[in-house]
C-alpha cells in the first residue's frame, strides 16, 4: 500500500493531478481509494470521468457527500416502511411467522409454470426450472445470512435461533430476515458454502 507522499507523485505521474500544498488535507480526508478511485468513471470503468484538477475530484466528493445528506434519512424512511409492509403481507399471505413456513406458502410463483400440467410444454418447463431455481437461491442467500451472523455471534440471530429453536422447536421467525439486511442481491456472498438450513 502507498504512503501518503506515494499517493501524492501516483497522482501526478499516473494520473496528471497535482495536489497543492493546502489540498493535502482534502486527500487526507476523503482518501486515495475513496476518494479519487471511488470517482475515477460513471458505472462502468469506460465512462470515465476526465479530471484534469484535484480540485474536481475534492468537488465531485463534497457534492457527493451532500446529496447522500440530504437523501439518506428519506431513503432509509421509505426503505424502512417498505419492508415493514413486505413482511406485514407475508405474513398474512403464509398465516405463519416460520420462515420454512414462508417458502413453502408464499415463495410459490414457480409452481404456476409446474410440468405436473396436462400439457406444460418446454417453455413452461424451462420457466419452471429458471423459477424454481431463483426460489431456491434466495432461500440459500437468506439462510447463509441467518447462519453467518449466528456462527458470528451477532446478537440478533444469536437471540433468535436460541428462542426459536430450543423453546419452540421452529426456525427463525420471518420478522428476523429484516434485521439482517437492506436487500439480498449484492449483500451475501454469491455462492455459500451451506447445504442445508433446517428446523
């Protein structure tokens, strides 16, 4: 890893940007890998963004900074209220706190492709593979989860799995899945090394 004074001549000689003396504080603060790096394009590494100052990067991280400001609390409001509700109507839907309960009442969509039909043909039985195989990894992502942060000792699945598993002989109650993350996709590692996560 670079030293600070590194960062600075890997600036100018690799990128053409020189940091002033009184922008050393600036670096400092917002970082090398955050702050330049983590502005370097726009979504994907071809869009890159054309810095010809350090002063642009230092602008382009305040303006960052403010917007997330501004947004965060009415985001986090608004994602805050939408899970409370996906579980209200999951809940009611499944008629069950359980989460097995939970992919065996409501995660369903699959079964309307189901080849059990008189006459599924091959698009059905594809979309009920592709279907069924989406239930199958969400269900794995979210266990891995559940289980991560219990072998972790994180207080709130520790809690859980202790309550529900001795006292009532159930798995994890759905409610809990809230507590462990915002959105599955991009959270979880993409292929955990678990095999099953039973009652």
């Amino acid at each position: 890893m670079l030293g600070f004074q590194e960062v600075i001549e890997h600036l100018k000689d690799t990128h053409g940007l020189l940091v002033d003396k009184n922008q050393e504080r600036d670096l400092q603060n917002i970082g090398y890998y955050h702050g330049y790096k983590g502005y370097r394009f726009i979504r994907k590494t071809s869009n890159r963004i054309a810095f010809t100052s350090f002063s642009q990067v230092v602008s382009l991280n305040r303006f960052d900074m403010r917007l997330k400001s501004i947004l965060y609390q009415r985001l986090m409001f608004i994602e805050t209220a939408l899970k409370s509700y996906v579980i209200e109507a999951v809940l009611a839907d499944c008629g069950s706190e359980d989460l097995s309960e939970v992919y065996k009442k409501s995660l369903t969509y699959y079964q309307e492709f189901s080849p059990k039909s008189s006459n599924p043909g091959e698009n059905r039985r594809s979309r009920y593979k592709q279907e069924f195989k989406k239930r199958k990894d969400l269900e794995m992502r979210i266990n891995s989860a559940l289980i991560r942060d219990y072998m972790q000792g994180r207080d709130i699945e520790t809690h859980f799995s202790r309550y529900c598993w001795r006292k009532r002989g159930m798995c994890t109650p759905f409610f809990c899945v809230n507590t462990h993350f915002s959105g599955v996709d991009g959270v979880l590692p993409a292929r955990p090394n678990v095999k099953s996560y039973g009652c």
